[in-house]
C-alpha cells in the first residue's frame, strides 16, 4: 500500500444532443435576433454515426489513443476512422433518444414529458446499453403523454424535437423565478444525467468497485443549481450518488470554473490521505450552455456543428491496491494570489516550482495535460489552438531554465504534449480528458508519470481579475 492515495478508476461519457444545440447560450441569443438561424444550424448537424466516429470524440472516450491524432489529417470531421478501436474504450456515446430517456429518469419533479413513441425508444437504448438498473426506468414507462401547448396555460415550457419534429417539453416550476425557468432546469437536469452517466459507466467498467464502498461524491461541474434565494446552492453530488445507488455517500459541489476538477482531484486525494474517507468520487456533467459556442464560425466555414455533445467524466480517488497510479501530495502546484498571472507566471507556479520540490526537472515528465480543447472547433472561431499554446509556453520555460536548447523545443513540446481532443465543455476540457489515459499507460509501464494542469479564468464571474490554477503529478506507484 502506498503512502499516497491512488486514483482507482476513471470513466468518461458523451451524449449527443443536436437537437439541443438551438437551446446552447450562443445559438439561442443568434435564433432570438434572426430566427432563420435555426434552419442553417439544423441543416449543418451530425447524425449520431457521424458523432460516434468522429476521432477526437474517440480519443475522448478512450477507444483510440491521443497519437492517434497524429496520424490522421485534418478535417478530422471529414476523415474515415479505422475500422477497428486501437483501445478499450473508457466510456461510450448515448444517442440523443437515450439522453431523453436519461433526463426523464433523473427527473424527480415532472419536469420532462416525452411523447410514447420517444419514451419508447429511450427505454430500448437505455435497457439495451444497461446504463441503468431496469427499476430505474420506471418514469419511462408512465411516459408517452399527449404533449401540451407550449404556450398555453401552466409554467412555460421549451419544446424538445427530434429531427425538427417535437417529440417532448421541458418545463418550468414557477412563474417568476428565473432560476426555475425551463431552460435554467434542463440545464441542470442536463449536468445531472451526463455526471450519471459516467458514474454509471465507472461502475459498469470496474465491477470490483462496489457501491457502497464509496464514501464521499464531489461534484465538479460549471452548473449553478439553486433557487433565487441561493443562486448555486447545489447540491447536485448528492443527487448523482442517489441515482447511482452510492447509498453509503454524501458530498457536495465545488466551484472553480474551469479548474474545478482539479481542485476536487486535490481535495478528494486530501480527504483519503487523511483517513477521513476511504474512497472520494469526482464527477463532473456536461455543459448545455456551451452547446454550439463556436458554431457562428462552423457555419461560415460551411463544416459541421461539432460543439454537439454533452461530455462527462468520473474518477474514483482511493489508497489503492498497489498497481495503480499515485498522486504526489508533496507536489501539489497552486497559482497562488502573490503570483504573476503571466503565462510564464503561471507556468512557473504549476510546473517547475512544484517539480522543484522532488528535485524533478521539466524534462522528467513523459506528458504533460493541459486545457485539451479540440483545435478543430477553437481554430475556426479565431480562439486558436489553446494546448498548443500552453505547451510552447512550458516549452520556453525549459529553454529559460536551461534544460533544452532553443532548437530543441520543437521536438519538446511534440514529445511533452498532445493534440488537443475534448469538447469545449469548459471544466471538462482542463487536463482530466488525458487522465484515464494516463491511468492506463502507467499501469501498463508505458508511462511513469504525466503532470495535471488545471487552469481557470475567474474573471468570468466578475469578481476578480486573477487566474487561478492547480497541478497535480500522478505517477507509477
């Protein structure tokens, strides 16, 4: 038994939701001021094969490796994938009719109402891919409603469609708080079922993991679920440990931004090393607000929406067995308030300084994660290729600090980093989508350690202007 906690187990999860894009941040304000948008936006989304083979969503859920990227050129969108899965897949996709049936069964308020033949389906997919236990697809079954008018009578209500046909409504549970609007709901209906899911898939992939034997849930996720005495009250851990049948746990949301799963990795990894808990899991659902962000700039470049999934993540912090990786306490990095919110400032405080402290150099790490935000959507919207950044960023670090010569850099960062492959869910996409693979290939002996990097932008809730950001080195046990 190590010293330090271990990370036991790690899943992932997609849920394609195209004909949720209309209801993402961006695309609902771009329909209210032109209408006419919906129809461009519908005629540029993916079937669910299309989503399904699409390499970066691949990589994402663990059925092909990071180097697969590599060696496909791009558009990846546009790309025929190899007929086999070059790994065992950390997770799978959930078709949109699964999603719904998803939402209805974590739906505790009658919120949802899906017409029969949908329900139907949703039953079918989720029975079939046994992503719940049967008795939780019980509401399915009292399912099959004759839809009421969405504009008459009652709370409001969003249409949910199928193909531009409505198969179902989303309502509201008051007339005047905004915060229980239907949109606010599904939102964070949304975020429950994707942390679900993947709770879901970690349980299924590792059957020595008992339910009961987890202790503590932490809940990761960009959503802030409340009322409008609490706006981001929470608590939606608890309520993803209900559905997941973790009867023995409680636990609770943290809220970080983008950095969010990094400061609940460290926090689980703290409350095992101190005996508090035996095991913690950290979850974290997927973003509607986020559906299609980028998707002015896809249709200008007449490709596909790509921003149509909802991801999801799950892993599960413990001491161990004695084969899995370990995480190094005595290494946390931590973009302190002194710190410099340079990009050299902040490279400096999540990378070298806590190396340091093991007499490590930049060079000893076979891979670095970082923000891994799929160029291929960021590119297009001028937003850039955010991992590629970050790496000529640690790169040059290693060339100030004399490790690497200036020629040498190029070959540095190649060797260090990876192209990036996770939908922009913002929270998801910071360093975590790399972690199962890293679980993986130090298990394997492929790799000995990889260094976590966490970044967040908390001047997006208008309170401050620094950054924050938190590292972690995980490493053969």
């Amino acid at each position: 038994m190590s010293r330090f906690p271990a990370v036991e187990a790690v899943s992932y999860g997609l849920a394609h939701a195209p004909d949720l894009v209309r209801y993402g941040s961006k695309p609902a304000r771009e329909i209210g001021r032109d209408p006419g948008r919906q129809r461009e936006i519908d005629d540029h989304l993916r079937s669910f094969e299309e989503a399904s083979r699409y390499l970066p969503n691949r990589v994402f859920l663990g059925a092909a490796h990071p180097s697969a990227l590599n060696r496909v050129s791009r558009p990846w969108w546009d790309a025929t994938p190899d007929s086999e899965p070059d790994g065992t897949p950390l997770g799978r996709m959930l078709s949109q009719n699964g999603l719904y049936g998803l939402l209805r069964c974590c739906d505790q308020f009658g919120l949802i109402q899906l017409e029969k033949e949908t329900a139907q389906q949703a039953h079918e997919c989720l029975a079939r891919e046994k992503l719940l236990p049967e008795a939780r697809l019980s509401p399915l079954e009292a399912s099959g409603v004759q839809l009421p008018d969405t504009h008459v009578g009652g709370f409001a209500r969003l249409p949910l469609y199928r193909e531009g046909t409505r198969v179902g409504t989303f309502k509201g549970d008051h007339e005047s708080d905004e915060t229980l609007q239907p949109s606010v709901l599904l939102e964070n209906l949304a975020t429950k079922a994707t942390a679900l899911q993947a709770t879901m898939e970690l349980l299924r992939l590792n059957p020595e993991v008992e339910p009961g034997s987890i202790d503590y849930v932490i809940n990761t996720g960009e959503e802030a679920v409340g009322d409008r005495y609490q706006r981001g009250g929470g608590n939606l851990a608890k309520a993803v440990a209900e559905m997941a049948g973790l009867e023995r746990a409680t636990g609770s949301d943290l809220k970080a931004f983008c950095c969010g799963p990094m400061h609940g990795f460290l926090m689980a990894a703290a409350l095992v090393k101190s005996g508090v808990f035996g095991r913690v899991l950290v979850v974290g659902g997927g973003s509607l607000a986020k559906l299609g962000m980028k998707s002015s700039a896809h249709l200008k470049a007449d490709m596909p929406i790509l921003e149509d999934v909802l991801a999801g993540f799950a892993f599960l912090v413990g001491t161990g067995d004695g084969s899995q990786p370990v995480i190094r306490l005595d290494a946390v990095g931590k973009h302190d308030v002194r710190c410099k919110s340079s990009a050299q400032g902040i490279a400096e405080a999540l990378t070298s300084e806590p190396l340091g402290r093991l007499g490590l150099r930049l060079q000893d790490i076979d891979k670095y994660a970082v923000e891994l935000h799929n160029p291929e959507v960021t590119v297009p919207a001028g937003s850039g290729d955010v991992p590629a950044t970050i790496y000529r960023v640690i790169g040059s670090l290693a060339v100030m600090r004399g490790e690497i010569s200036r020629d040498q850099l190029t070959d540095f960062t190649q060797a260090k980093g990876m192209l990036g492959f996770s939908p922009t869910q913002g929270h998801v996409a910071s360093a975590i989508p790399f972690l199962g693979h890293a679980w993986r290939g130090i298990r394997k002996g492929e790799l000995k350690n990889t260094l976590l990097i966490g970044k967040g932008s908390l001047f997006l809730g208008r309170m401050t202007q620094m950054s924050d950001g938190v590292s972690l080195l995980i490493e053969q046990p």
